[in-house]
C-alpha cells in the first residue's frame, strides 16, 4: 500500500480535520484582528503605548508553541479554547506591527490637507488613513494566516481540532507501516491550505485595494 | 489693543489681532502679538526665509495651528473658539506637497469638501466639472484619473481645485507652485491670476520667492527672523522704498529689474509715431514710405492692422525683400506681456524698440527703450508713498492710472 492508497482511504478523516483546521486558524486570525487593529490604532501615534504593545506581542511570538499550549491548560482546560487563545497571541504580532507600519507611512502632507479641508479625526481615520494602510495591513493578515497554519497542528497536542492531529497520530504510532503516511497527510494538507490562503489574500488585497494605489 | 485695530479698515476680510504663538521649552515666541489685516479680494503674500514663522502664521489662520493669545477675525466673526473643522471647512487650503488623496479620484478628491457640506449629488458633480474645467483640464479626460497619474503641474491644478471646490470666501496657500519646474510654475502663476481675476477670493499665499510673490501679491508682507513683520505693503512699494535694510536684502539685487514684471503692457501707453506702410501696398508706394520715414525701418501692417514684418530703409528699389511681408518681425508682444518681456525682447533681438499689440493681436504701437526708462521713474504709483506702510487699505495694483489690469494669460 503506497501513501496515495493510504490516502485514497483516509480522505473523509483528512478532509474533516482540514476543515476543522480552517476554522480554527480562522477563529485566532478574527480575534487577532478584532484586538490587534484596535490596539494599534489607539497607540500608533503615541511613542510608549505604541512600544508595550509591539514589545508584549514580539514577547508572545518567542514563547515556544509547545509550551504555550501547554501551560494554557490550567486555566482554559483542554480542546479547542487553549488551541484559539495560544493562536490569538501569536497572531497579534504581525497584525499590530503592519497596522501601525501602514497607519505611521501615510503621507503627512496627506493627512494635513485633510486637517486644512475640515476632516475630523475620526474622518481621516476611517476615510484616509486606514484606505492608505489597508495594503500593509491585508499584508500582515497574509503573514499572521501562514504563520498561524503551521502553528494551529500543535493544538492537536491539548486535545484540540485540526491536521495537527494526524501529524501526532502519526508520531505516537512511529514504527508502524502507516505512521509517516499519516504525518504526510498532515503536513500535505497544511501546506495546501498555506497556497490557497495566499491566493485568497492576494485576490482579497486586489478587490479591496484602490485602484490608486496599485504599482502597475 | 494695537494700531491695526484702531485704523480697521471696514472691509478686511481677516484680521489678527495681537496673535502670538509661543511652544513651550522656547525662550522666544514663534509668533509675538502680531496683528495684521487682510483686505477682502486681494492676493496677500507672505514672504520670506524659512523659520521665520509665515506658514506658522499661515496656519493660525485657519487653526492648524492653535494660537497661544489673541484673537482672529474672519469676515467679522471671531472664529478663535469656534469648532475648527467646522472654521476649515469654510476657508480653502492648499499646499506645496498638495496632499491630494491618493486613494481617491481627482473628481473625489475635489469633492471632499462640498460632501463634507453634505451638498447633493448632482451639485457636487457638477462643481467638479466646472472647477477642473477652470483650472484647464479636461474633465472627461480627468475627472477619473489618480493622482499618481498625474504630473505635477496637474496635481497642483487639481490641489487648487480641490481648495477652491466649496467656493470659500478665504483661501490659505503654502508655497502651492514651489516643487515644480519653472515653465510649468509660470504657466501656473499666470493662470492662478487669471482665475482669481474671475473669482475674487481673499488669498493668504505663503512663498519664500520674492519674484513670486512680486508678481502674485496685491500686498507682500515681508517676514524677517522671529515672527516679526519687516514690510506690509503693495509689491511697488516694498521694491522702491524698502522699510529697513533687512527688507532691502532680502529684496536682493535688481529690485528695479523687478519692478519692471509689475507693469503689464496694457497700462503702458505706446508710441503711435512709428512710420508703417499696409502689406497691400506696391513696391512704389512702399519705396515712398521708406524714403519719407525718419527711421530706419517701417513696420508693415497686414489687412487686419496686425504687424508682420520689417521693411529697412537700407533696401535697394529692385531689392526682392522689398516686397511681402519684408523683414520677419522678432517679436511683438501682447497687453499681458510686461516692461520685463519687453526690454528682454529688445535685449534679444538687439533692437531699441518693440512693437506692441492690444489684445485682439492688432498693432497699438511701439515702445522703445528711452520709455522704459522714464515710466520706472515716474510710474510708480506707490514710490515715496512710505507712510502709508501700515496696515490699513493703500491703493492697490488695480487702482493704477490706466485700464484695469487683465493680468496674464497662458501662453
């Protein structure tokens, strides 16, 4: 039996666990976004606030996965709540730093001509500002999705939803004749999830992207 | 309460009273209690080197910046508590960069005030359209463009259009022609005159070039290190009666050469001596002309009355050049050229004379040299009045002996 019969006979097991991979990914990136945006608005323009937030969510990033999904367990208990929260913290990084990155590089000759017209400040939040930095944050959003589909296979570790579980399937199981078959299921799908998100994000950035501030 | 206030004038459009700015952490205040008044219509420039606070005081008018005392009058209303997005709205801004929306088309871009106003749909297209056709694009062709793909000059064209777009009574400009190349600066100058000879806005334009502010200003005020005012007054006077040896220097060399861009030709009368003889004429009657002529050159004139060319007296009768239209005339210059144009054109084309046309590109006459010379002497209307350098209303270029100034036209 090679990988493809092997695979040929898991795949309701393999799709079911991708799609619980999706929206568990989807589940870290949404929260990520809805903490992480906000966040990086009210401090982007005031130097400490900005630099406790960047510095707690860079301190997030370096915490081994392993671990943080480990030590989640005692006060969230196993299964998917450690899974998402462990996510949302690694996630907030990448969505913090492009989110202050874009709002920081808007022109400020742009945001004083809107000043000089009479646009309040949440005017030019909302009509100038975030539009401006929309590219850098949809690119912060791609960076946070990748990073978050290799990471989520560890929550398989709390007992919690995704491919990662096939991964540790086939790890707790190594030496048997389907053990790698099954990483492999794990890992293909994983890696197939990353193109596709990449390519959804792309097609996403061009349809919500001003035509102006397109490069071609 | 200060002098400004004492002699105001009943139709200054903006008037400071006893303004100062001071940042804390600085021992000398930007701006020091200065007081100012800006007459309703007219082009008032702020000119000077930078840091010496005339954008800072440019945008105390409009509250970009938040006076520490004093207080500012626009059209008789005390605006220094009033909400300052609601005061902006209603003054029109632009500025060197043009901070044009990029996200945004150019008919959006221009459109952001008058939504802002909450002006219907059909109004505010309808506004674009005429404002982009005022400042000389095509709307079809530019209403939907953005601005990366417009050149410079058209940002800037679309940036005053944008300032102009709810049609404020008071316009504030930083330096909006400065990062551009000096054809298209012209260009841009002569139309912004053009327009605001149409349009009569109050206009607070801030350049650190004299000669701009020399052709562009009804009145220059001369900023020195500071926040301190050298000179208020019209550009006549500030060129031939400096206030102090600052204001001279920073006047620089030529402030007759200067002088001369202020006098449009229109306001100068020109000889109608000169010997000419019409393209119709035959080779006989124009031998006639030529021996008759106490110059060495007559003017031919075609049908129309408009010059064409030359004809020397130093022809020989049988000479081909005799007939035609003679010599090619090396130019001729129209009621918008200057005394500036003209003495370049004589300088050019080694001539002591230049002929000069009305609008309608008929022959006028001539100007020569010697009448140059005389009107920069006695043709200032402005010169000796030094007294009056105080803030109050003085004669303004308009109100010179002469026609009406039409300013200039593109070229």
């Amino acid at each position: 039996m090679n990988f493809f019969d092997h695979l040929a006979g898991n795949y309701a097991e393999v799709l079911a666990l991708t799609g619980e991979h999706v929206v568990l990914v989807l589940q870290g990136l949404v929260l990520a976004s809805l903490i992480g945006i906000p966040l990086a608005v009210l401090t982007y323009r005031a130097e400490l606030p900005r630099s406790v937030v960047l510095a707690v969510a860079g301190v997030f990033l370096t915490i081994p996965s392993y671990a943080l999904f480990g030590l989640l367990i005692a006060p969230l208990g196993l299964g998917t709540a450690p899974a998402v929260t462990a996510l949302t913290m690694y996630a907030l990084l990448p969505v913090v730093r492009n989110t202050v990155v874009g709002l920081r590089g808007v022109d400020p000759a742009v945001i004083e001509s809107a000043r000089g017209m009479g646009l309040s400040r949440r005017q030019i939040l909302r009509q100038i500002e975030l539009p401006l930095a929309w590219p850098v944050i949809i690119t912060g959003l791609r960076v946070a999705t990748q990073l978050l589909l290799g990471i989520a296979a560890i929550s398989a570790a709390v007992n919690g939803p995704g491919l990662g579980n096939l991964i540790f399937q086939g790890l707790s199981s190594a030496g048997t004749p389907f053990a790698v078959y099954l990483a492999l299921e794990g890992i293909l799908g994983i890696v197939v999830l990353a193109v596709l998100a990449d390519l959804a994000f792309a097609a996403l950035n061009r349809v919500s992207t001003s035509r102006g501030l397109r490069v071609d | 309460m200060t002098d400004a206030s004492a002699t105001a004038a009943p139709d200054a459009m903006i008037r400071l009273e006893n303004l100062t700015k001071a940042y804390p952490g600085q021992a000398e205040p930007a701006i020091g209690g200065l007081s100012l008044e800006i007459p309703r219509g007219e082009i008032v420039v702020f000119v000077g080197p930078s840091g010496c606070g005339k954008t800072t005081l440019m945008k105390l008018i409009n509250r970009l910046i938040e006076p520490t005392s004093g207080r500012i009058v626009i059209d008789g209303q005390d605006v220094t508590e009033m909400n300052p997005d609601e005061l902006r709205r209603g003054i029109g801004y632009a500025i060197q960069q043009t901070g044009l929306f990029p996200h945004r088309t150019v008919a959006q871009n221009i459109a952001t005030v008058p939504r802002l106003l909450g002006w219907s749909a059909e109004k505010v297209s309808a506004r674009v359209d005429e404002l982009l056709t005022m400042v000389g694009l095509a709307p079809d062709t530019y209403r939907d463009r953005y601005p990366r793909q417009l050149s410079g000059g058209q940002q800037q064209r679309v940036g005053v259009a944008r300032a102009l777009a709810a049609d404020p009574e008071v316009m504030l400009m930083d330096e909006p022609f400065g990062a551009i190349d000096p054809i298209t600066r012209e260009a841009l100058q002569n139309e912004f005159l053009r327009i605001q000879r149409d349009i009569r806005k109050t206009i607070v334009f801030v350049t650190h070039d004299i000669d701009e502010a020399v052709k562009l200003g009804d009145r220059i005020a001369v900023f020195g290190p500071g926040g301190r005012i050298a000179q208020y007054d019209t550009p006549e006077a500030v060129l031939s009666d400096p206030a102090d040896d600052y204001v001279a220097e920073f006047i620089g060399s030529g402030a007759y050469v200067k002088r001369l861009t202020l006098t449009p030709l229109s306001r100068v009368a020109a000889a109608t001596d000169w010997p000419t003889v019409p393209s119709s004429a035959d080779r006989e009657e124009r031998v006639a002309a030529l021996r008759s002529a106490d110059r060495d050159f007559v003017l031919v004139l075609d049908g129309d009355r408009r010059p064409v060319g030359w004809l020397g007296r130093d022809l020989a009768p049988d000479d081909d050049r005799l007939t035609g239209n003679g010599l090619p005339l090396l130019s001729s210059l129209g009621p918008d050229d200057t005394l500036f144009d003209a003495l370049n054109a004589m300088l050019a084309s080694n001539a002591d004379v230049v002929v000069v046309t009305g609008e309608d590109g008929r022959y006028r006459g001539t100007l020569g040299m010697a009448a140059i010379q005389e009107l920069i002497h006695t043709a200032s209307p402005a010169a000796g009045a030094g007294p009056e350098r105080a803030a109050g209303p003085a004669p303004g270029r308009s109100d010179s002996p002469g026609t009406d100034s039409p300013g200039k036209e593109v070229r």
